[in-house]
C-alpha cells in the first residue's frame, strides 16, 4: 500500500466517480457562479462485539497532493531538510521521482494514507441506500451484515467544490459475521487494509492529529460515546 511511484498529474476530462458542474444564480441582485462535483456516499460506522473494537478502512487517497504541493512551496533550506527527512524513511515508506523533474523529491506514500469509515458511492439505483451499505461491509471489510441490523445514525451534505450527500450508518458485528478478508474489489483497482480500533482507545485516536482520518471517523466515534457506550459499560477516553 505504501509503495507509491511513476506519479503524473494530469487534466481530469471525465471520471466514473465525480460529475463537475457550474451553477449560475442570483443572489440579492448579484450574480454568482459556483463550481461543484455533485456525489453521494454511505458510510458505515463498524462495532465488534466480540472484540468490542471498531473496523477502519485505512488507504492511500489524493490528499498525499496537499503534502507534494507543500513541500514544492518550501524555501531551499526546508526543501533540502524534507528530501533528507525522506532519503531516510523506512523502505516500506517508497518514494518516487517526478519524471519532469529528477531533482524534485516526490514525500513518503505513508502521507497519503488515510483511516476510513467503510464507505462507498451510491451509485446504484436499482438498491436502498441500506443495501448498498450492506455491500460495502462485506467487500471492504468482510462482515456480512444483514440490512435489518443496519442502523441510520443521520445524513449531511458537504460544502465547498464537493455538493456532495452521505447518510451514515451503524451496525454491530462478531466474529460470527466475519466470512472473508475484505479489502475491497481489485477490478475496481481499491487496495484497502482493514483495521482495529480498541473500544478504550476510541477518542484518544479520534483526537490524535498525527493520524490521518476523516471527519466521520472523528463525529462517529463521538456518536457512539454519547450514545451506545453506556450499553457497554467501558470507557472511551475521554
């Protein structure tokens, strides 16, 4: 997962994933534009009981480009102590070269790694949001949950360049519940590690800044707190 190389920008024309659109409007007499990607995700927040764990997705996402895009600001003296930081990080931690520039370092693939709620795009009308949840689970993570024991915690939109929708849910899994490794569908080209996040460890982890995660992560682990811990009677570090 964290052997990143042969890195290339390019002009995004047309995705399967993201729809650009412009908008013109008016507002109190001034015209106004704004561009957007309109999508809309399920996300699911996973509890083992057996192990009274939460389950993650960790994997590399376009948020490594914020990093590339800081280390190409540097002045010559940070640059020089960020290529030295780099030449001397662990060898799992790979790092390519820009073809257009042999001098330039590209930073560690381990910057682009993200923790994940399990998630994924609805992109199936033929299915409820409930089902397509349920897939998810099963090919990110590899629990097999029935759609009955899907629980809606609530749904959000997202500002910016995004538009985008998500409807987040809970479900409580076990051992029991566990048919496969998971790691998502290759022929789509995902490569998704599954992880655990201890019960007790919860919101220590979500308020960690030096672990990437998603603000779900962050408000779902703050959800269950409020409202399933006492059921479990441990604390969450707070």
């Amino acid at each position: 997962m964290e052997e990143i190389n042969n890195v290339e920008v390019v002009p995004c024309t047309e995705s399967d994933y993201l729809k650009p659109f412009r908008v013109h409007y008016n507002q109190n007499g001034t015209k106004k534009s704004w561009d957007f990607m309109r999508t809309h995700d399920v996300s699911v927040l996973i509890f083992n009981t057996t192990s009274h764990c939460f389950i993650l997705v960790k994997q590399f996402r376009p948020v490594y480009m914020s990093e590339w895009e800081r280390i190409k600001t540097q002045t010559p003296q940070s640059t020089e102590k960020a290529e030295k930081e780099a030449a001397e990080a662990p060898a799992q931690e790979g790092q390519a070269t820009s073809e257009d520039d042999s001098s330039s370092q590209w930073p560690p693939a381990s910057v682009g790694v993200t923790y994940e709620l399990c998630a994924g795009l609805v992109d199936k009308p033929q299915l409820s949001l409930e089902e397509i949840a349920r897939q998810e689970v099963l090919e990110e993570c590899g629990y097999d949950v029935p759609v009955s024991k899907l629980k809606r915690i609530t749904s959000y939109s997202g500002v910016g360049v995004t538009g985008s929708k998500q409807t987040m849910f809970y479900a409580e899994v076990s051992d029991d519940n566990c048919v496969g490794a998971g790691g998502g569908e290759p022929c789509e080209g995902e490569l998704i590690e599954v992880v655990k996040v201890p019960l007790h460890e919860a919101m220590t982890f979500a308020y960690n800044e030096r672990i990437p995660k998603t603000m779900g992560v962050i408000f779902s682990f703050i959800w269950f707190h409020n409202n399933m811990s006492p059921k479990y009677k441990i604390s969450t570090n707070v």
